[in-house]
C-alpha cells in the first residue's frame, strides 16, 4: 500500500471511529478495539488483497440478456477500488468514463472498499478534489452481490478494473457482458505468493478483456485464452507540451521506491555511474516524497508533483529515465509531447506497447542505462525537443476511447463470450 493510500485509510478510520462515538459513545468501540488487537495478534498478516467473502463466495448467475448491436446509450458499470490523488490507473478509467459520456452512454461507478466498506463518500470526496467532473453515479459495490443472488440494476456492460474488483464482478449475477479492464500484469505487483495467484487467476474467470496496449492483449489471449481488444495510449497535450524554444540540460528520474516496477533500486544505480562518470549533468527526482532516504549523489529532489508543475520540470531536461518492468507507463508518451527523451528498460512489455524514433529502449543495467542518459544530454536541442513532441501530437486519448466503446459493443454482442466458463491456469500452460 502506499503512502497517499494510507493516509487516505487512516483518514477513513478517523471518520468512522467519530461516527462510532456519536452513535454509542466508548464502550462499544473500546470493546470492538479489543476484538482487532486480539485477532492481529493472532493473525498478524492483513490476509490477501481482497476479502475473503469475495474470493469464497459462489460464482454469481450469468443470466441471459440481449445481445447489443448498437453503441447508442450503452448502460455500463465500472468497480472501482478507492482512488488516490494522482493515480495513473484512475485516471485512464476515468478518462474513458468522461469520454464514454460525452459518446451518449450512461455509466455507473460502484466503489469495493475492502478497508472501510460502505465508505462512499469518501471516494466521491477524492474524485471530486482531483478528478474532472463527471455524470456517473457513484454506489456502494456491495449493491452488486447483496443480498446474495440479487440481481444487478439493468447494465449493457459490467466492468473490473482491477484484480480484487474481478473477484466482486464474478460474484454479481447480471445480464450484463463481463468485461475486465487490463492496464498492466498484476500478478507481477506481488511476490510469488497468494496475492499473486489469486491476481493471475482472474485471468480464467471468462471476462472480455480491454487491455492496455497490445502486449497485455497478446499476453492474456496467449497464456490464459481470455478474449482481449487492445487500446492505444494516448496524450494529454493539455497538460504535456513544449512550453518555449529554450536550451535543455540535465536529466530526470520518475522515483517511485513503493512502487517495486518503476525499477528505483535499479534507477539510482544507474544514477549513481552516471553522477560519478558526468558531475556536469544535473539529475532531478520526481514522483514520490523520498522522505529519509539516502540520495548517494547530488540531486534535487521534487517530490509528488501537479502535472502542471511535472511539465515545467520537463521542459528544463534533456532526457528522462523512466523504468516500467511490467507494461509500458503513460510517461514516456508525457516525455515526449514536453520535448524530453525518454530512456526506458528494453523489453516486449515496453517495445510492444509503444515503438518510436526518439524513445531510446536500453537493457536494464545500471552502465548502459547511465550512458544512454549521458548521450542524450549531450545530443540536447531546441530542434531535437520539437521533433520528439511532434512525433506523439497525434495520439489522442478520444482515440483511445473509441477504441474503448468499440471493445464494449463486441463484448455485449458476444455475450457467451463475456460471460464465458473459467478455466485452470494449469490447463492453459
């Protein structure tokens, strides 16, 4: 879990404890604190990543419903876990639910809480903070599977967005195509282990897959048989743009240490040979507050940053290390519409994604990674930062999601597909 999560956590845990008191004063919650104590002493791990009423639960109806044939006013749900200010994932979902609107469909957000449930509204105070605004209703995921057996509100589509949320999808019995969307290889996000199996299991639950890119879609059909269509990433040229025809210097690192695939350990390294062979580069760190982490070489450190603010600090650089070990991050795409080259770990869950002149993939080693950074800094130019934001002005994220609603319309005329048999990871290998 990390750090804005948390926080969001403890701040929902203030909540209720101050609705527990006005409701019955002390003795029910000292009481109930001395329940927890005991149980997490007993059981000091906080279990999987989902409750476990999600994962033992029988299997939710798939009833029959009609098979659409037109994208006129779909009726589509999305579950969602809890967002934070500035999650990625979050974001892109969400982009698609505002588009999705604007497209003439109508949609639904059920918030799963595993932490607090119930807890809505707190989830419509983050969207509402730090979100666009948007039509969908925002309900309780719990209206999805109790009392069991109940049957969803009329959707066209139902959709998980993440491996706990597939575990809630499968549960609800609806008529509603069964779609998941994919934006990166969750299995990966945990160590070998019952998270990571319980994640990698979703993968036979017979979802429509909407994949981020097409190495997921590759992926998923190759090594579990879902059925997938892929979107393209696309570009906030809002947000992300060469700001003025000025000269470029020093490089950045997008530093995320809780996050285990953005690679820090291995970025700092690379870091460290390139502060030591080239003193004259300046290296700026963004993405996460370090805290009391050791930097063992000069460097300016950003912390969380608007993306206002992430695209004043691109504008100054010549190059960006950005290291995504699972697919491909959004950043490198950001990179480039600022004029900002991006150095990115090789591999077919990057390349795959996303294939472009002024992207350097190189092997992940902290020496090769180090002079990569240091050639681009010296290949800088005012000419060489416009032709690479040139290159991605014309991705666009309304592509995208007509590539979203498209997935969505084959997903609902193929509804024995989207709610088709789960299988054994075993039996696909």
């Amino acid at each position: 879990m990390q750090r804005d999560e948390r926080t969001a956590l403890v701040r929902r845990r203030i909540r209720q404890l101050g609705a527990g008191l006005r409701a019955g004063g002390m003795r029910p919650l000292i009481a109930r604190a001395a329940t927890k104590v005991g149980e997490r002493l007993l059981v000091p791990d906080d279990g999987p990543g989902v409750a476990i009423q999600e994962v033992l639960a029988p299997v939710g109806a798939t009833l029959r419903g009609r098979a659409v044939t037109s994208t006129a006013g779909l009726r589509i749900g999305w579950i969602i876990e809890p967002p934070s200010a500035g999650s990625g994932g979050h974001t892109t979902l969400l982009r698609f639910v505002r588009d999705l609107e604007r497209r003439g469909h109508e949609n639904r957000i059920y918030v799963y809480d595993r932490h607090c449930p119930g807890d809505v509204a707190s989830t419509v105070a983050v969207l509402r903070a730090h979100f666009p605004r948007m039509g969908a209703v925002v309900a309780d995921a719990a209206e999805l599977v109790e009392p069991p057996g109940a049957q969803v509100p009329a959707l066209d589509a139902l959709i998980a967005t993440s491996w706990p949320t597939a575990y809630v999808l499968r549960r609800a019995a609806t008529s509603a195509a069964r779609c998941y969307l994919v934006q990166d290889f969750e299995p990966s996000f945990h160590p070998a282990g019952s998270d990571a199996a319980l994640a990698e299991a979703t993968y036979t639950f017979g979802l429509h897959g909407i994949t981020a890119g097409r190495w997921l879609a590759a992926k998923l059909r190759r090594d579990y048989g879902m059925s997938c269509d892929p979107f393209d990433f696309g570009v906030d040229a809002d947000s992300y743009r060469v700001r003025a025809r000025s000269p470029r210097s020093g490089i950045v690192f997008y530093a995320r240490p809780l996050t285990p695939r953005r690679g820090y350990e291995l970025g700092m390294l690379a870091l460290q040979r390139l502060a030591a062979d080239r003193p004259d580069i300046d290296i700026h760190l963004f993405g996460e507050d370090l805290g009391r982490r050791s930097v063992p070489f000069a460097a300016t450190c950003h912390g969380v940053l608007t993306p206002a603010a992430i695209n004043e600090l691109l504008n100054r650089c010549a190059a960006g290390l950005v290291l995504s070990l699972t697919n491909l991050s959004l950043l490198p795409l950001e990179l480039l519409a600022a004029g900002c080259i991006p150095v990115v770990n090789d591999g077919p869950n990057n390349r795959e994604v996303f294939d472009n002149p002024y992207l350097r993939y190189v092997a992940p080693t902290p020496d090769l990674l180090a002079a990569a950074l240091a050639e681009e800094s010296d290949r800088a130019s005012v000419s060489r930062a416009e032709q690479a934001s040139a290159s991605v002005s014309h991705l666009r994220w309304e592509d995208a999601g007509a590539q979203v609603e498209s997935a969505l319309l084959h997903a609902c005329a193929r509804p024995e597909v989207a709610g088709g048999e789960e299988r054994s990871c075993a039996s696909l290998r």
